[in-house]
C-alpha cells in the first residue's frame, strides 16, 4: 500500500512562477559582467564632465586659467573652466629690476616725471597723485548703496586710493607690478600689498572680493597677458574698470569701450550699463563741483571715472552665498513715501501694526558706516606722501 504524503503540495501555477525566477536569476548571473562594465564606463564618463575644486589636484594654470586634471574613459586628460574661481594660494612674481639710466631717463616727457625707477618700460607710468583717477563720491557711493564692504585694488600704484579703503573700514588688498611704486606705497599696513608683475604669470588673492577697482591698468597690458589678470578678476563679483582713450606710457591696449565691453564679456563678465552710467554720473557732479582735494589744494576732477569707467558683473562670485549683502536695500514698504523703509521700524503710525510683525534685515547686510573721521585720517595719510 502506497504511503501519501501528508505535507502541502504546490500548486502548478506556484511551480511555474519558481521555474521562471530561476531563469530570470540564471540570465541575471550570466549578463552581471557586462552590467558591471556599463556602470564603470558611465562613472567615467561623469567624472570626465566634473570640476573639483581640490587643491590637491590642481596643476599650474595655463595661462591664468585653473586647470583641474580628471581621468576620462580614453585614458586621462585635462578638463579647464575657464568661467571657474580660481582657488588655493598662489605665488606673486615681483618685478625683474634693472640699473639702466636710459630707461630711467626715457619716463621723463611732456614736463611729466613717470614713476618706476628700476622698473622694466611695461611698468610704472605712474605719478606722485593723478587727480583724475580719484574719486571719493564715488568710493562713497559704491560702500552706501551697493553696499560693498570689501574691495581689491588691481594696479594700485602708490595706494592712494588702496588707503582710502583701508580708512574707511572697507576690508581691501593691493596689488601692483612697478618695485618703484610699492616702495613709495602710502597704505599704513604694508602687508596688505602684493607685488606681481603680470607680465611673468597669473596672480590672484586667496579670498573672493566685493568688488575690484582698476582705474589706468588695462591699457598697460597686453592681450596676450590677458588671462594673467583676468584670473583676478574671477576674485571679484562687481569689476569696476577704466581704460584709457590716448596715449601714455606703455598704454599698449588703447581701445574704444565697446571693445573692451565685447572682450570682457567673452570672458564671461556681464556689462551692466545702469551701473556704469550711475558710477559715472557720480563722478560727473563731483568733477563739476569742483571740490578741493585738501592735501594739495587741487581740484579733483575724477576724469577717468566719469569719462571711461565701465562695471561689470562677475555671476559666478556675486552668486556665493558671502557676496549676497551686495545691493542690499530695505525691503519695506513706506506708505507716506512710497518707496523703502526699514523693516521693523514704522515710518508713521499707520504703519506700526506691520512693523511690528516684520522681520528686521541682518545687521550684516547694512552699508559700512562712513564718518568724516575716516576723511580726515586719509587726507593726513595722503598729505604726509606728497611734496607740498
């Protein structure tokens, strides 16, 4: 007699479904080597398309441009942004002196005295104080209504305008390639200057900047030395720049601005025309009040500014979280006035009730706060470095 088994017996549809898992499972294993080699062949792929910004596998720039090194799938390479920041610290490459009088001599023309003594011809050009290239309405203007609070002054020559910043609470660097003119820097703390010649290689500073400040450089260097300092210039969310329209000493890159707005929006600047004309407006009224300079009694005419100063905006650094105080204005609204207030603060009573349900803004986004203190204090270090 035949024994039946007691247990649970599958069903034939159960014993269908087992049979295909198993084939399923089987054609998984069979096929895992290939998958396996997709996956890796799409990481490589990724990574080839990445930037990382890591100090450890950054190799010398070309040409002012950070080159990061990342291995793609033919084997390795480099892949450059050229819109990148720059990052980590970088060498300064002071000027090569000579002790030739000829040169010297040469920098003497049109009862002018150009500085740069010892200096190489494509350095130096400046002078004890160009009044043209001065303007504090205008210094003023950026710090109050677009609050800047940091600044890099690129071809500062002697500080003049460096030592402004300094006074004034701005927090600001200085770099300059003439030896001559860093010698007779007027800055009080001389640690705030970087000699770079850049004419032997790109420079920048270790941190980004509100804004830069360039009044006579750009016609002084080459094109072909651009990216030299235009890797400082990737330092900065706000460019504020002057070119010359004549000549000069060694103005080697003499161009109308259309050119220059044309060339630095190829480098990924916006040129920003409202901003230009507000920066040179400003200095238009202060050219025709015809303010007296009180270190020298000279009118400040702030030709430079008012005739060829253009701003730019550099997104990639006014995009960081540290630069978003820029622009910064009250956003309440002022019923009576119809324009801003401070939130927080009613400017009538009718006002009061919303006042006191909104959110002040941080104090860190307010403007630095500007004294005629701080005036005085630069005009004593101004005075104090020019003849009388």
């Amino acid at each position: 007699m035949t024994t039946v088994p007691t247990g649970r017996m599958f069903t034939p549809t159960q014993v269908v479904i087992m049979i295909c898992c198993a084939l399923l499972c089987q054609s998984f294993i069979i096929s895992f080597p290939n998958l396996m080699a997709v996956s890796e062949s799409i990481t490589k792929t990724t990574t080839s398309a990445m930037v990382f910004h890591d100090d450890d596998v950054i190799a010398t720039p070309i040409a002012g441009i950070p080159s990061t090194t990342t291995t793609t799938s033919t084997g390795g390479g480099n892949t450059m942004n050229p819109f990148d920041i720059p990052i980590g610290p970088t060498q300064n490459l002071p000027s090569i002196q000579h002790t030739n009088d000829t040169d010297d001599n040469e920098r003497e023309k049109h009862g002018v005295t150009y500085g740069g003594k010892g200096d190489k011809k494509h350095l130096g050009g400046f002078t004890e104080i160009d009044m043209q290239g001065i303007s504090p309405a205008v210094w003023k203007y950026i710090v109050e209504e677009w609050t800047v609070q940091s600044i890099l002054d690129v071809g500062c020559g002697r500080g003049i305008s460096t030592s402004w910043f300094y006074t004034h609470g701005v927090r600001t660097e200085c770099v300059e390639g003439s030896h001559d003119a860093i010698t007779q820097s007027m800055l009080p703390n001389k640690e705030l200057i970087t000699e770079h010649d850049f004419s032997r290689g790109p420079w920048w500073p270790s941190t980004t900047f509100d804004a830069i400040w360039s009044v006579e450089f750009l016609e002084h260097v080459n094109i072909h030395n651009h990216f030299n300092y235009i890797s400082t210039f990737r330092k900065a969310a706000i460019l504020l720049v002057t070119s010359s329209h004549w000549g000069g000493w060694h103005h080697v890159e003499v161009h109308q601005d259309e050119w220059w707005i044309r060339k630095y929006e190829s480098y990924g600047f916006k040129y920003d025309a409202k901003l230009t004309q507000e920066i040179r407006s400003i200095a238009t009224k202060e050219h025709l009040k015809k303010e007296v300079f009180p270190p020298n009694g000279k009118n400040i005419t702030a030709q430079h500014v008012w005739v060829s100063m253009k701003v730019f905006i550099n997104p990639v650094v006014a995009a960081l979280p540290q630069h978003n105080h820029l622009f910064g204005e009250f956003g309440c609204f002022n019923t009576a006035t119809k324009g801003k207030r401070e939130c927080g603060k009613a400017a009538n009573t009718n006002e009061q009730h919303d006042a006191n349900i909104e959110t002040p803004l941080d104090k860190s986004y307010y403007p630095l706060t500007l004294t005629p203190q701080q005036d005085e204090d630069w005009y004593t270090i101004v005075k104090n470095n020019i003849g009388s």
